[in-house]
C-alpha cells in the first residue's frame, strides 16, 4: 500500500506525515507548524498546503479536525476560529495543496488508529476511546464500526456543568487537585459511561494516558480499562486511515461524494 499523508489540526499545532497504513507507523518525523492566529480557514489551509509540500505528496490526504465533522464540513469549532462552522474542510484544504482531502472530527481519528492498529485492535464488542487532555474527547466503536461526532466530554454534569469540566487534565489542573482525587472524579466519569452504555472496553489516551499505572487501580468498571498505545502519533495515523478507507468508498462508487459520514 503506498504510503498516505494524515495531518492532524489542533489548537497549538498543525502536524502531519507520511502514514505506512499495513503497520500502522509513521514514515518519517512528524512536521509540525504551529496554528495561526486567528485559525482562520485561509490561514489554516495554507499550513496544511506547507505539509503536503513539505512532504512532496500527491495523493489523498486525512486530516482529523478539533469539530464535529459531518459530509466534511465543520458544525462547530474548538479551538479555531468560530468562521470554521459551516465551512467545508475538505474544499477548503483541497484547493489549498492540491489534492483531495478527508476529514473527520480528531479524537474520531485517534480512535481509529487505536482500533485499527493499537489497544482496540481485534476488539468486537462495544468500545469507548477517551482522549484526557484539556477537554475529554470521545469516540465510540461497535464491532470495529465508528460511530462518529460523539461528544461524551459535554454531558451535563454535576452543578450543570459539563463533565470534561469536572475530570479533565485541564479540570485537575484548574482546580490544583492531587491526581489520586483526579482519578476518583474520573472513575465516577467512567462508571456513569458505563451505565449509559454498557461499553465492553474502555481506551485512555491524551496526555493523562501517560500516567496510566498511577491510577489504574482506582478504576472500577466492569469494563476493562487499557491505556491507548499510540500516543501523540494517533490523530495523524487515524487520519491517514480515514482517508484510505474514503478514497476506496469513493472508487468504488459507493456514495457521490469524497467526504464520507464522520
């Protein structure tokens, strides 16, 4: 399989690189840009254009972006410029380098890196990715199969507040709490997941993933509970992925249109 370009859009960095989707590892070292400011669709684009040239690439390129992404097009917008909603990605970064784009929302693409070629690997039954950094991203797969856009880290939580601002890295921090108290406010997260939706495995990635071992042992779901395995290479690897899966849907005509349903 030649190798395919994932780009990953975040709210500090525009990173990318060539993708070997047969092992699921990077080509080369990741490059990086930082995001504009404003992170405006133009600016933004041409960022993305300097990767694929950095790169010298033709060919269809992924790109997980901090949104819900429907058809390819941006209904919100995380930290990026708030001109982003309703805005096409995947038109609008096509004509910016040159070749056809994919997009999806980024914890989506993460997730799909962890199931394809990570700690989902092989799983069939229900399984809950959260990525643990500022916020609490989601995604949810059945028998392999993306259930796209979720946004778990917004239920409303205690005092009406959102959940991601009661146990997220940025709600530990905010609150200057020990991560032993982190980790009881996350197992509470968890088991009211887990009585939402009964989820077979539960997979933890972003940089609290990292301390995994400090407070496995809190945890208490009937789930079981692994820490991701691709860390920070999984939204340019899920993207990578994502785009290869589109492109053959696309050539083997299956919908009209490039952009997929995540």
């Amino acid at each position: 399989m030649n190798p395919i370009l994932g780009i990953d859009v975040g709210g500090s960095g525009v990173k990318g690189s060539l993708v070997d989707l047969d092992q699921g590892t990077l080509l080369q070292d990741r490059y990086r840009i930082p995001t504009p400011q404003p992170a405006t669709p133009a600016a933004v684009a041409d960022a993305v254009a300097q990767i694929v040239a950095f790169f010298n690439y033709k060919g269809p390129v992924g790109c997980g972006f901090p949104a819900i992404v429907k058809n390819g097009v941006a209904q919100t917008a995380a930290n990026i410029d708030k001109s982003w909603i309703g805005t096409s990605i995947e038109t609008t970064f096509g004509k910016a380098c040159g070749n056809p784009v994919f997009a999806t929302n980024d914890a989506d693409a993460a997730g799909m890196a962890e199931m394809h070629f990570g700690a989902g690997k092989d799983e069939e039954g229900l399984v809950i990715l959260i990525t643990i950094g500022t916020g609490l991203g989601t995604a949810i797969f059945y028998k392999g199969m993306l259930i796209p856009n979720t946004e778990l880290g917004h239920l409303i939580w205690k005092n009406n507040k959102i959940a991601e601002a009661y146990c997220s890295s940025g709600a530990r921090e905010r609150l200057k709490i020990s991560r032993e108290e982190w980790a009881g406010r996350f197992n509470k997260y968890l088991l009211h997941l887990e009585l939402l939706f009964s989820p077979d495995l539960f997979i933890l990635g972003g940089g609290e993933s990292k301390y995994f071992d400090t407070f496995k042992d809190a945890l208490t779901t009937n789930a079981r509970v692994l820490p991701a395995q691709l860390l920070n290479n999984a939204g340019i690897i899920g993207a990578a992925a994502y785009a290869e899966t589109h492109r053959r849907v696309s050539l083997h005509g299956l919908h009209g249109r490039h952009g997929g349903h995540g």
